[in-house]
C-alpha cells in the first residue's frame, strides 16, 4: 500500500521563482527518509504551488516516517538560512483513483 499527501501551498508574493528554485534541495531529503515526490506544479495565477508526495506503507507508516523527517537534521539543513515562503499549507492524504 502507498499512501500519498497532496501538499497545497499559498506563498508570499514574489517568492514563487525562489521557492522553485529551492524546492529540488528537498526531493532529495525526503527520500532519504523513504518518501517519493511524484509531481510538483506551479500555479501562479493564484501563487500556489501544488505537490505530491508518497510513502509506502499505510496512513500510520507514513506519519510516522513524516515525524522522523520533520526533526530531522537533514531536513533542518535544507532548510537553515531560508526565508518564510509559504503563506499557508493546505495537507490532506489523498487517493488515486484509476482514469
């Protein structure tokens, strides 16, 4: 089973060409800590970028391992020295459905 996050984020104005740019430092990260980004999209009508990440296991695995990431030192590194982008995150799990 894989469980996947669809991650909405409202950013600053003026912070999309930044954050684009940034934003592959973490792909990296997060799969160290087994997760799988499987797209990223921009929307700048309404500044949002859009994302999708997945863990394989169920809702409590990928909790889980979403704890472990968020403190750790790696993420943290990532992170050191940058500025407050996201004006708002929007988190759900979400399911694929076959099309």
């Amino acid at each position: 089973m894989t469980t996947t996050q669809l991650r909405r984020y409202e950013l600053h104005d003026g912070m999309m060409d930044d954050f684009v740019a940034w934003f592959p430092n973490i792909v990296p990260v997060r799969a160290k800590f087994g997760f799988t980004v499987e797209a990223g999209f921009v929307d700048r009508e309404t500044n949002q970028f859009v994302w999708a990440v997945s863990y394989d296991g169920d809702e409590a695995a990928f909790r889980a391992a979403e704890a472990v990431y968020t403190e750790s030192p790696e993420r943290a590194a990532v992170f050191l020295g940058q500025p407050s982008r996201v004006a708002k995150m929007h988190l759900a799990l979400v399911e694929q459905i076959g099309v």
